[in-house]
C-alpha cells in the first residue's frame, strides 16, 4: 500500500475514513492521518514510491498554484483560500488529482 492506495480509499469513502460530515473536520483529520502516515514509514524505515515528503511537495504545489501560504499547513491554506468547507473539499481533491498526476510522473521520471 503506498499513500496513493490510502488517498484514493479516502477519497472514496471519507466518512469511513475520517468519521464525522463535516468537511472541515474531515480536511483537519486527513492532514493529520497523511502526517501519521508519514511518521510511521519513517520510524519503520520504509522506503515507498512516493517518497514520504509527499505532504511537503503537495503544500509546495498548493503554494505554486494558488500562491497560498502554506505556513498553517496544506489544509489551513485551502480552507482560507475558499469560501465555505465544502469547496476546500473539493479544491483539495482537484488539487490532489493534479498534484498526483504530476508527481507521479516525475518520480517515475517523466517529463511533466
């Protein structure tokens, strides 16, 4: 399983995931899951494709993009930069989709 497999379960299922409706909430969660996630592959010495700072270029791309801070985290740019949770939400998996897709492409060294 690598964190693509765990995005695209959540993606699919976020109240599964991530408990309660509320977008907001669900955003919070999920930044601190995708942290966790990163913490358990580093104190566990795994190696996986993605590489681990997977978070880090995503907030790299959100800045890119939209020029938002990222200084209070993925999450906290994207709830500012919109007007209500719901369009974070799905800001964040459009986002993500994009970011995905290119940075697929570059670990497997392909031109973007």
């Amino acid at each position: 399983m690598s964190v693509l497999t765990v995005l695209q379960r959540i993606k699919s299922s976020p109240t599964m995931y991530l408990g309660c409706q509320d977008r907001a909430k669900q955003l919070h969660d999920l930044e601190t899951l995708l942290h966790g996630y990163r913490i358990a592959l580093l104190e566990h010495s795994i190696v996986e494709d993605p590489p681990s700072n997977f978070l880090r270029s995503f907030g790299e791309f959100i800045e890119a993009r939209h020029g938002w801070s990222t200084d209070a985290g993925v999450v906290g740019a994207i709830l500012s930069g919109t007007p209500t949770a719901d369009e974070a939400w799905r800001l964040f998996w459009e986002a993500m989709d994009s970011f995905t897709s290119q940075y697929v492409r570059r670990w497997n060294g392909a031109e973007v």
